[in-house]
C-alpha cells in the first residue's frame, strides 16, 4: 500500500528554563493512504506533537533538530509557515483536538465559522457555499443542519460540537485528518456515535486518519494499524489485531495487559513499574531500559531501531535483534 | 390484577428479605427517595431525583452514568456536603438528612472522599507533610510533631511511597504518586466509607492498574466498604460488587454486579454497555444510542429515557415508571413491570 506521509528520523525539542526536553528522538512512522492509523502512548509520550508537527505548528521554543516528514513526496518541514497555510493546511491536511469547545470560537454562529473556512479553500457563492455546509453537517448526521447554522458553540452539546468540529475540517475535502484524542472529552454513548461517524466517513470518501489517542479499545473499534509510542519514539508498528493477539514489544505487552476489559481481574492486573521518564536527561539508549524486565547491557547503549520481525509488522527491542 | 401484582413484588421483596438475612450483610448507609433541586435561571434542575439505595458494610458499590447524570451530586448528598431538598440519609439506623455541624464533624471522619484530579485536590503551596498532617490535627487524632511524623510515614509507606517524600511539594510528584497521597490522606481519619470519585479517570492505564490493585489491598486491610463512582464501564465492572446505573438524576437499575452485567434489564443500561469500546479486536459496537441526554431543566414527560429508547412504548410517553423490585433485583422501567 502506498504511503501518504512518511516520517523519517525526526528529533524534536523543546527549550526550557531546565534545560533541552527531548521530545522526540529519532521518531520513524509510515502512514499508508486510506487507512485509520492509531498513534497510542501514555501522556508525554510526545503523540500530540508528532501530529502539530505534521501541520508545522509549533510553540516559539520548538527545536526541529533532523528529520523528515514527506509528504506526497514533498518535505513539509522545508516548507515556510506561508507554504504550509496556502498548500496543505485544510486543503490537504487538517486536525481536530479533544476539547472542541476550545477549538470553536464562542461569539461566532456556527454558520460564520463554517463559512470562513469555505470561503478561504471553495470559490462557490454564498448560495453554494451554503448547499455545501448543509451537505456537510448532514454527512457528520447532525439532525436539522439548517436550523443547527444559527447556533452559537455553547448551544451545543460536546458530541454535536465535535461532529461540527470533522463537517469543518471535511469542507475543505482533506487528503489527511489528524484526530487528536478527539473522544477522550465526550461520554461513551456520544463516543460510540463519533466512531460510528468517523468510520461512516471513511468508507464513502477517501481519507487517511492519524487517531491520535491513549485509549487501547478505542483502537480496537476504528484503527487498521496502530503505532505504539514511548517516550518520543516508536517502539511497535502493527496491524491492529497483532497488538492485541501477539505484541512484541515489552511496553506494548504491559501496555496492552493493563487495560481493563470485560473479563479482567484486580488481582492478575499488570501494572508497569516506575514511571515514565522525564524527557530532560532521559535515559540512555533505550528508554524503556530502566521499567523492562529484558533489561540488558546493550540497552543501556544506544537506542534499538526498528526491524522487521513480521510481514507488517515492525520492533524496536534488541531481544528481538538477536531471533 | 392489582391483588396479584402485590403478591408477586410481597413474595420478591420476602425473597430479598431472606437472601439478606442469610448473609446478614450490614447496611451502612441508606438513601430513601432522596432528591436534590438547583434553582436555576431557566428554571429548577432536578440533578438528584427520587433516589434509593444502600450501601452494604464491606461492599464495593459502583455508581456509573454519563457525564451530568447526577453522580457526583448524589454522592455529596450522601456525605452530607450538599443538604438534600427531599428525602432521607440514615447512617447505621441514625437519620443524618439534617443533623447540625458539630455533629457532622463527627460524621466526616467515618466517610471520606478522594476525587477525579489529584493536582486541584492537594494544596500546592503546602508539602506533602503539611497536606497530610491536616486531617490529623482537625480531628485531633495525632499531637505534636513527632507523632504525626510517624503517622504519615506509617502512611505514606502503606501507599507504596517514602518517608522522603513527605517534604516534597504536589507539584515534585507524578500524577500516580499524587492520587496515593490523596488515597493516604482519605485514610488518614481511619473512616468506615471512602467515597472515590473518578479517582483513576486522570491517570494513564498503567498508572490506573497500580491505584485499582492499591485500593484492593488496603480495602482489604482495613475492611472498608466503597462507593466508587466512574462513567468507565468497563472500571465498574471490574471492581464492584452491585453496581447502580444512573440516567437524568435517577437510579435506572441497581443490583449484583453479575446480575447486570449478564442480563441489563434497563434499554438504557443495555444501550450504554453496548456503546463501550471493548479492548479486543474481534468485538466491535454494533448498536450505537441515538440521540443525546435531554436537558434536566426541562427533562421529556414520563419516563425520561423514551425519546432516546428503542423498546418505546405508549405509557412510556406519559407515565414514569416506579423503581420494580424482584428477585433482588431492581429497575425503573415500564417493560421490566409488566413481565
């Protein structure tokens, strides 16, 4: 399958008053067209960055230190914040985040905020521009579009303002949709609706998602393959079923048993020991070292890349160097 | 008709009468058809309404509900935080509904209360010496220096946690060590009831597996009896014994934790296990809730789940129903009254 964006040894990091945050360090990921591709990791683990990054938008004390992203065969991070905005962002490539109420602007109608994103990316008229928001709400199934334009954000629910939040982003017909833990705000209900959209939508037009997100069964419900994230660098990049049947990774197998499902016990409950690393001063070669039970003397090193050990199906671990 | 239906909920009532006695277990605390009204601009919100349940000594009882359900208001209720605008608290036979603050004073040290976010439940400002020594000296359980010293180390050593970090600040810990000290610090007045709201709803999974498997063993320990509230399904179901699903400020269905999971007899409570993501690839949701909860201040005529339910019928529309008990188990629907 063809990629629709590749990332290629990317180290990013962030200037503090305590010294360089080391945010992600060596970072590889494939991302193939007209998949749902899940980025999974625990909380500054750098997932969200990796998906700013993508759309070049960066806080003021961002270091690119290497790397590439391509894109449809182009490097976004050469590309002038100019470039970015006229070429990629919302055309080609778009974002939601987990709070919409924060992504809406709250004095203006949904009807205005829809409308300026139209009238930037569609030449159309206003009669147009307004057959082309309708269509839009309706293809999210938010009931009564025509009447849901003369609404302020705060006149709707979270699961309705998300909904609004992907007619947006969609209106401007996308290649890639970077969805950053875009349920983690909303209820399980409103939550299975939204999957239920998402995957609607991806079957009748053609898109590539990037799920973004820390929620394992989640990924079971939408994504077809599924990275899993430590510390600023990939450690497993699997078919989604592979991560649940056969994870490879240490972190990913103590990651994977640690989530509660239907038949899970307290007492057989894995937890992982320690905690995740400061990214000022990591630790030496592979970051999971100190929390792994495989710990070994090469570990503490250099960093392991990652190999082949399936067809599809790719670790960073040195145990699996040696088979 | 009516003579026969009587019959039926007497002998089911008899029945849950005799199970209980067989296992005697002890009723702590008791809500019967408690209520709470907020006087709002657009009009009252019903956040609490008609609720009854008890809580069992040494139980685990989940609450569970979508965001606005009630859930955390009901649990203030209980701990006499917030007065209820109807109804009535009994606490080991004793009625709290509107006992004085001096006396309540007493009645804090036996319920405490961790909740969702451990960074606004500590006080910055202050070490994790001084935020645990407060419980301490507000009750008097310790005096001087030194005999506190020994009491939070004794602890924060239970928790899994050093003596070193009793001079750390909130903000020099992770968020897992964090809850710890909050768990520590509910534990501090030795009470008979911790209240834990969303307590791991803030912490990453592997985080949550240690603080759930914690709260096992100390509630083992100390033999305390929890009410754990969490809009996590799945969390629920794997900590508690009886569990009670809430919807618009009522209780829908309350019973054995088995008993719902097995068989939910509320459409609600099947429509929502059914919304949640499971961790296994091979199950996906298939029937998804439509719709969204109504607003409490202006909640539908009868039953206030019929205009999201699939199994709507016409008495529905008009009539609330009455919360059903039978064969130990209880719901709030039409459907489970008429079979």
């Amino acid at each position: 399958m063809a990629a629709i964006l590749t990332i290629k040894d990317l180290y990013l990091s962030f200037a503090t008053e305590e010294g360089e945050l080391e945010a992600i360090n060596g970072l590889n990921l494939q991302i193939n067209q007209g998949t749902i591709h899940g980025l999974i990791g625990e909380t500054g683990c750098g997932k969200s960055v990796t998906g700013r990054t993508i759309l070049g938008l960066f806080d003021s004390n961002t270091m690119i230190e290497g790397g590439e992203i391509i894109y449809k065969g182009e490097d976004l991070l050469r590309k002038t914040q100019h470039e970015l905005q006229r070429d990629y962002r919302g055309n080609e490539l778009a974002m939601i985040f987990q709070d919409p109420g924060s992504s809406l602007n709250p004095v203006f109608t949904i009807e205005d905020q829809l409308d300026e994103v139209l009238r930037i990316y569609q030449p159309a008229s206003r009669q147009q521009r307004r057959e082309l928001m309708i269509t839009a709400l309706k293809s999210v199934k938010l009931p009564d579009p025509a009447r849901l334009l003369k609404k302020y954000p705060h006149q709707l629910s979270g699961g309705m303002k998300q909904r609004v939040m992907i007619a947006l982003n969609l209106a401007c017909q996308p290649s890639l949709l970077i969805a950053d833990e875009p349920t983690t705000a909303l209820d399980v209900s409103i939550q299975a609706q939204f999957i239920q959209v998402l995957k609607d939508l991806q079957q009748q037009i053609d898109i590539t998602i990037l799920y973004i997100t820390h929620d394992l069964a989640v990924i079971s419900e939408i994504c077809d393959r599924v990275s899993v994230m430590y510390a600023g660098r990939i450690v497993e990049n699997v078919p989604m079923e592979g991560l649940f049947n056969n994870p490879v990774h240490p972190y990913s197998k103590l990651l994977v048993s640690s989530v509660l499902g239907p038949d899970t016990d307290i007492a057989s409950l894995t937890e992982i020991p320690g905690s995740v690393p400061r990214l000022i001063n990591p630790p030496p070669g592979c970051r999971f070292h100190p929390r792994c039970q495989l710990d070994r003397p090469e570990c503490r090193e250099k960093p392991p890349e990652l190999r082949q050990v399936a067809p599809d199906h790719q670790v960073a671990c040195f145990k699996e160097e040696e088979k | 008709m009516r003579d026969s239906t009587v019959n039926s909920e007497l002998e089911s009532a008899a029945a849950v009468l005799q199970a209980e006695n067989q296992e005697k277990p002890e009723i702590i605390l008791q809500a019967e058809n408690v209520g709470k009204v907020f006087p709002g601009k657009e009009g009252d919100v019903r956040a609490v309404d008609s609720v009854d349940l008890e809580l069992r000594a040494g139980e685990i009882f989940g609450l569970v509900g979508e965001s606005g359900c009630g859930k955390s208001t009901l649990s203030r209720l209980l701990l006499r935080l917030l007065d209820c605008s109807s109804g009535r608290i009994t606490y080991h036979g004793e009625d709290i509904t509107s006992l004085p603050s001096p006396q309540l004073q007493g009645l804090r040290r036996k319920m405490s209360l961790v909740f969702q976010d451990p960074n606004t439940s500590l006080n910055p400002r202050m070490t994790i010496y001084d935020n645990l020594a407060r419980p301490f000296k507000i009750h008097n359980l310790a005096r001087g220096r030194e005999e506190i010293t020994v009491e939070i180390v004794r602890l924060l050593k239970s928790m899994g946690l050093q003596a070193e970090h009793m001079i750390r600040y909130p903000h020099e810990l992770s968020g897992g060590q964090k809850q710890r000290v909050v768990v520590a610090r509910a534990l501090a007045v030795d009470p008979e009831i911790i209240f834990l709201d969303e307590p791991t709803s803030a912490l990453d999974v592997s985080v949550q597996a240690k603080i759930l498997r914690l709260l096992a063993r100390i509630k083992q320990e100390k033999d305390l009896t929890y009410f754990f509230i969490s809009h996590d399904i799945n969390l629920i179901r794997v900590i508690s014994d009886r569990i009670g699903v809430m919807y618009l400020g009522k209780i829908v269905e309350l019973g054995e934790v088995g008993d719902i999971f097995s068989e939910p007899y509320h459409p609600y409570t099947r429509g929502l296990f059914s919304s949640v993501p499971e961790p296994r690839p091979e199950r996906k949701i298939e029937t998804v809730l439509m719709g969204e909860v109504p607003s409490p201040v202006d909640p539908p005529e009868g039953c206030y789940f019929h205009p999201r339910c699939p199994e709507v019928m016409s008495v529905c529309r008009s009539k609330s129903p009455e919360f059903t008990i039978r064969q130990g188990r209880r719901a709030a629907c039409h459907l489970f009254e008429k079979d």
